[in-house]
C-alpha cells in the first residue's frame, strides 16, 4: 500500500511541477506582452505630439515666404509662438507664473543684485519657467534682491 501511496504522490507532484512551470512561463509572456505595450503606448504618444507641431511646421514654412515683407514676417512668427504654447499646454505644459517672492522649489537664481526691495524678491524673470502636468520640468530663471541698498 505504500508503494500506490508513493507513486500517487509522486504523480501529484510531477503535476504541480508542471502547473507551476506552466505559470511561470505564462507570467514571463504577460511581462513581455506588457512591456512591448508600454514601449508602443510611447512611440505613439509621441506620434501624437508630432502629428500636432505639424501645423506649426507649416506655418513656418509659410512665414519663411515672407522674409523680404518685415511687418507679415513679424505677424507670422507671433502667430507661430501662439500655436507653439497652445499645442504644448494642450499636452500638459504650464508655464511657472512668478509671484515676487523668490521660492527655490520652482526658483533658480542666477543673478543677485542689491535693490530697495526686500531680500528674495524677484527683480527680473531670466528665462521661463515650465510644469509639464504638475511636475516642474525647467525652474524660472530670475535675478533676486539682496536687500536694502
């Protein structure tokens, strides 16, 4: 009897060695399945985006005709920079507005200068600063005050 016993036992166990080698093989392809989305979901993102500057492409192109008629090629520049900021914020880009104070978690102060102002203000916005959907992707570049002059 204990022979049968055994070799049930064994049976059992070759089964759940092959369940398990089954199950591993079927997570490794949901990995592999899942990764390959991933990677596609961003190529196509980015699709997206570029299909989007298309317009823009043309409007440069267009503006680009102009370059003998100053006033038209000014026009169409501005109107470039408009489709620019209007495609971009449709995406998730916010542009950092400054509030006088200096503020480091969204602030770089590239220059300091004493002014009558109060220490930290911001005296003058460098270069623009930008969150991409609620995560800073480029701090405000400014000059700040020392203080009292």
């Amino acid at each position: 009897m204990k022979k049968n016993t055994i070799k049930t036992l064994e049976k059992e166990n070759q089964q759940l060695l092959e369940s398990l080698k089954l199950a591993k093989a079927d997570f490794e392809n949901y990995k592999k399945r899942q990764e390959k989305q991933e990677k596609e979901s961003i190529e196509y993102a980015s699709a997206e985006l570029t299909k989007n500057l298309l317009p823009i492409l043309d409007s440069f192109e267009q503006a680009m005709k102009h370059t003998k008629e100053l006033e038209q090629f000014k026009e169409g520049i501005q109107l470039i920079e408009k489709q620019i900021v209007q495609t971009l914020e449709k995406e998730g880009l916010q542009k950092i507005e400054i509030n006088g104070k200096f503020n480091p978690y969204i602030h770089e102060a590239l220059l300091i200068e004493k002014s009558k102002e109060e220490q930290d203000t911001i005296l003058e916005e460098l270069q623009k600063g930008y969150r991409f959907k609620n995560k800073i992707i480029r701090h405000t570049k400014v000059k700040i005050s020392r203080g009292g002059k």
